[in-house]
C-alpha cells in the first residue's frame, strides 16, 4: 500500500503541546468506513499524537469522505 503525503507546509514547525517534542512527517494509519488509508502526517513519537491540520480535514480528508460516503 502506497502512502499518502501531505504537503511540506503541513508538516514543519510544529512541536507537541503534550511534552514539547518537534513533530516528525510519519506514515500513520488511518480508518474510515471500513477502508484504511496510510498517510504521512506530523507525529510526536513519544505521545503518539499525529497533527491533521484544518486544511488537510477541510480540504483532501473531505473530499474522501465524500467519495467514500457515495459509493
């Protein structure tokens, strides 16, 4: 299975709230209605916490959504 990756802007810059730590572009595993998708997002290793940005939901999450809810 291939993975997904967000856009650069997406995932420098930013640090966990939790401990601090600088998020890493990480493939995570994602689940929706029954189809799994790999995407590489900002994650902090030592809280396993992965960012989705507003954009990302808004925008590329939604329309899968959508596409998946239409079938």
């Amino acid at each position: 299975m291939s993975v997904i990756r967000v856009p650069e802007a997406d995932a420098g810059g930013w640090s966990c709230d939790r401990c601090g730590e600088e998020l890493k572009p990480t493939p995570v595993n994602l689940e929706y209605m029954d189809s799994r998708f790999t995407v590489e997002l900002p994650f902090c290793a030592k809280c396993g916490i992965a960012l989705i940005s507003e954009e990302l939901a808004m925008g590329k999450m939604l329309e899968v959504e959508k596409l998946l809810e239409d079938k």
